[in-house]
C-alpha cells in the first residue's frame, strides 16, 4: 500500500471515530433512553420466554434467533444486533437521528409493556384452563 493511501486510511478511520464521538456526545441522553428501553424489552422478552416458550415471540427474528441461542441469549443477541442495526441508521441519517433514537426507544418500551401485560393474561389463561 503505498504511502499516500494508508494516509487517506488513516484519515478516513479518524474521520469516522470522530463522527462516532461527536453523535455519542451530541445524542447521550437519547442514547441512555434508548439502551434503558431496550433493556426493558430484552429482559421481558427473556422472562416471557423462559415461561412460555420462543413460539409466543412476535418479533419474527427475535423469535428465530431465540430458537436457535435460547430463551436467554436469543434475546440478548437479537437486541445487539437491533442496537447495532440502530446505530449504523443513525449514522448514516445523522439529520434524522434524534427521532429515530427516540421513535424506537418507544417501540422498544411499548415492547416491554407488551411483555408484561402479555404474561399475565397468559398466566390467567393458564390458571382458568388448569
């Protein structure tokens, strides 16, 4: 690789870890909100699914990965992968990041509310069938 080209690579890596650093600092409380609802969702869905099963996942790839890791990584690594999916959005969009971040903070909370409330019913359902 000649000189000039691992130059313009350097640069080019700089460049993104400084646009990495600048959207970490301008969207922190955002990026807080989100991991926190996020986290809601994935530990939810976890607690859901260890009780009743992958098969009640409404989420297709969720669902999926969970029968493939279980109901406890599956989960987790779908929620990576969905923060990472995010993350790579915001940075291409970097105009529109700010709803973004916040439109799927609110479905990820939406998420876990969902979860919850789902399990009871459920859990009812059970006690009036047994």
């Amino acid at each position: 690789m000649p000189v000039d080209a691992k130059a313009d690579a350097l640069t080019v890596k700089d460049r993104v870890l400084t646009i990495h650093r600048e959207m970490i600092a301008r969207y922190r409380i955002e990026i807080i909100i989100v991991v926190v609802a996020a986290l809601a969702d994935m530990v939810s869905t976890i607690w859901f699914m260890t009780r009743f099963g992958a098969e009640y996942e409404l989420h297709p790839v969720i669902r999926l990965v969970s029968q493939w890791f279980g109901t406890v990584a599956g989960p987790v690594v779908g929620k990576v992968g969905q923060l990472a999916a995010l993350w790579v959005v915001v940075l291409l969009l970097r105009r529109w990041a700010r709803p973004l971040i916040w439109v799927v903070a609110a479905i990820y909370a939406w998420a876990a509310w969902h979860n919850v409330t789902h399990m009871f019913e459920l859990n009812q359902l059970i006690e009036l069938a047994g």
